[in-house]
C-alpha cells in the first residue's frame, strides 16, 4: 500500500519536527470506484445503503515495513449495484476522517 500525502506529512513532522501525532486507535478499510490518490480523495468511496467501512487489525509484528490483517474482513450483501470496486484504503476513522494508506 502506498502513504497519502496527508500520512507521509504526519510521519515525517513526528519523526523529524519534534511534533507528536497520535495514531488512530481503530483503522477502517473502505472500497473505491476510482483511484484516491495520494491526495486521499474519498470522493469515489462506495456509497451505498448496504455499504459501510469494515474494521481492520493489523498484526504488529510486521518485517520489513511489510505486515498483514490479523482477520478476515467480511463485507455486507449488496443490496444494490456498489460500482465497480477497483481500490481500497485504511482510513483513520468509521466515517468521514483521513485515508492513511491506498492500494489498487
């Protein structure tokens, strides 16, 4: 997964701007129909009745920069057409907040 520019503004003034940044203590994952960018726009984000961000835990104990979910995420039934989902993100939050990572 690549960083957005808003994660890779946060890490590099908190490993070399001396200014704390507090991670998230829950991350989401959410679905896309069109590339977010490294701007992290959620604009193309699935928008549907029966669609919503899944929590998503990492396990810690990644090696070199490299780590994967600790579960198996599990999404709802479709009750109507969600698009065609071609990217995914890690967002700070269930709703709204910052897209951290971004993937195709």
């Amino acid at each position: 997964m690549d960083f957005t520019n808003y994660l890779a503004n946060r890490l590099v003034k908190a490993t070399v701007g001396n200014i704390a940044w507090t991670t998230p203590n829950k991350v989401y994952l959410a679905l896309y129909t069109a590339d977010p960018t490294k701007s992290g726009f959620s604009s193309n984000e699935v928008d549907q009745a029966s669609y919503n961000r899944q929590e998503v835990t990492f396990d810690i104990n990644g090696v070199d920069g490299v780590t994967t979910n600790a579960n198996q995420v599990d999404w709802n039934t479709a009750t109507s057409n969600w698009g065609n989902v071609g990217w995914i993100s890690i967002m700070d939050s269930a709703s709204g907040g910052f897209m951290l990572y971004f993937k195709a």
